[in-house]
C-alpha cells in the first residue's frame, strides 16, 4: 500500500467537502484558504430542492480574523454547478500562491 491515508467523507478535486445546513464547505481549514457556499435560494424539481442562487466566497482560515475580514473574494451563481465550478477555480489558485 502506498497509500495509507483514511479518507474521511466526500472529497472533490482533492479537497473535502463538508455540509452543515445550507453552508458547504470545501477546503481544509489546515490550509490558508477555504471556499464557502452558501444555497440562498432552492426550487422544487420532482421531489428534490435544486439550489437556484449559490454565494460563493474565498476565504482565509485565520481564527484571528473577523468573519468579514477573512473574505478575499466573492460572487454570487444560479447554480451549485457554477458555484462549485467558480469555487474550485479560485481555491486553486488561492492554494498554488497566483
């Protein structure tokens, strides 16, 4: 085994996801930055919520900061595909220093 690290839930892109409500958090927080999703708004689709507005946010994982002072970057999507897509896209960057 070359690999011997337990993952624990879901992971994207080699970072994990982790749910609490509405909020969706992906990233780890022993890194310098993590993305947060916010669902603001869902629609019924057969019998499941579809999220139709999706806040993305950039943010730095300093405990010292105040919430809104941890926020680089924001925006705001019509989809959790397009947040997700957006999301992951910023995270990398953010990680690899650009």
């Amino acid at each position: 085994m070359a690999e011997n690290k337990k993952t624990e839930g879901l992971i994207y892109k080699n970072h994990p996801l982790r749910r609490i409500d509405n909020i969706i958090y992906y990233g780890s927080m022993a890194d310098k930055y993590i993305i947060m999703l916010q669902i603001l708004d869902t629609k019924k689709e057969q019998d499941m919520d579809v999220a139709t507005r999706v806040s993305v946010q950039l943010q730095l994982t300093d405990p010292d900061l105040k919430s809104r002072d941890r926020v680089v970057k924001k925006s705001e999507k019509d989809s959790l595909y397009a947040a997700m897509d957006v999301g992951s896209i910023w995270l990398e960057r953010a990680l690899a220093g650009k």
